[in-house]
C-alpha cells in the first residue's frame, strides 16, 4: 500500500551530495568551505536516507496504521534534517565562489521550505482515518501526489551549492558522499512482499486479482503526472 510513497521517492526525492569529478587546482577556500559544511550535513544526509528507507520498505500489505505511523515520522524527521541542513549552509558562510552569498541564501531558503512542505505531508497522514481502509488508501493517493510534487523542490535545495568547482569539492568530502540506509529492509512471508516497492504499478497478476482489499487497489493506479 505504500508502494506510491516509494514510486515518488525513487523518482528523484531523495536529495544525493554525491557529486562525480575533482579538480586538482581547487582553491583552499573552496575546499574549506566544502569541508565546514558537510561535517555538518553529514548526520542530516544519513537521517534522510534512513527516513527514505523507512517509507520504501514498509510492506505492501502492512496495516493502515502502521503505515501511517511510519510516514508520519519519517516525514517529520526529513523535515527536521532539512532545516539542520539549512543552519548548516548558513553556519559554514557564504561560499567562496561567485555569486556566494546568493547561493547561500537561496539554499537556505528551499531547504526550510522543503521541511515545511513535508511537514504539511506530515499533517496530511496524521489526518487520515486507518480505520477505514478505503478512505485511508485514497488519502494515501493525495499523500503520494504531493510527495511528486515536492521532488522539484527537494533537488533544487542545494543545486546551486553543487556546481562547478565548489560541487567538485562537496564530492571529495566524506560527509557529502550519498550514504547507506541504516534502517534494514523489511521481510514479509506475503506473496507481495517480494515485489519491487520503488515500482509504481503492480504486476498484471495482481491487478487482475481482483482483491477485495480496497488499500492494495489504490496501490495499484499509476501516479498521477503533475
């Protein structure tokens, strides 16, 4: 049933530091920049990754309200990683490249209106009712269209910051490098539980099932196309 959640995150909202290419003549400044900032981002970019983990394995037929209980925090722990992330770009100073303290204010500001667009997802699995499965697997449509409609947002965060030389230097950092989910993927003994859940659609012998379950049919309509 979360498989929409996870569709739109493997989309593009996971936010990746992890930049390809070095320069050998980066300036120092740069590099010291560079590192100030993902020493700190680095515990953020982990706890977002962990936060991704947890929608992406929450089973297909896991029970509403785990499922609510689970994208509720992790929604509120993306948030609170974006705004650590925006007092980080604001804490390491204006970038020595051109144009810096542009660059440092526009990254502020997407990453707290990031977290503030997730919270608002936060809000909107908060309200759903788990209770009845098939008003809950609708509100969970809603979730995963806003969740789509909040990639453009999340890969602009810190775009700026990962061009030309200063992206250069980010990649060469540890903290920047696009970490591993610490949170293990969850098994299940179910028939779904085997199935890609970044997939969007179900396989054709799913959806021809014909399950009375109303939540594994939402899970089932492609995502909607902004």
């Amino acid at each position: 049933m979360n498989k929409k959640l996870a569709a739109a995150l493997s989309g593009g909202a996971v936010l990746v530091l992890a930049l390809s290419g070095c320069s050998s003549d980066e300036g120092d400044k740069v590099g010291d920049w560079a590192k100030t900032f993902c020493d700190q981002a680095k515990p953020q970019i982990q706890k977002r990754a962990d936060a991704h983990q947890i929608i992406i394995s929450t089973a297909a037929d896991s029970k509403p309200a785990e499922i609510q209980a689970a994208d509720s925090k992790a929604f509120q722990d993306i948030a609170n990683a974006d705004r650590a992330l925006a007092k980080a770009v604001e804490a390491a100073g204006a970038p020595p490249v051109d144009n810096g303290q542009k660059v440092q204010q526009d990254a502020i500001k997407e990453l707290n209106a990031t977290a503030l667009a997730y919270e608002g997802l936060k809000k909107q699995v908060d309200a759903l009712d788990p209770t009845n499965q098939q008003k809950f697997a609708d509100g969970l449509q809603g979730v995963a269209d806003g969740l789509t409609k909040i990639e453009k947002m999340d890969q602009n965060a810190l775009s700026k910051l990962e061009e030309g030389q200063l992206g250069q230097a980010m990649a060469k950092q540890p903290g920047c490098q696009k970490p591993t989910a610490s949170v293990p993927p969850k098994t299940s003994a179910s028939p779904n539980a085997g199935s890609t859940p970044t997939s969007g659609a179900t396989s054709d012998s799913d959806s021809d099932s014909g399950s009375s379950d109303p939540t594994k049919k939402a899970s089932a309509k492609p995502t909607k196309k902004s």
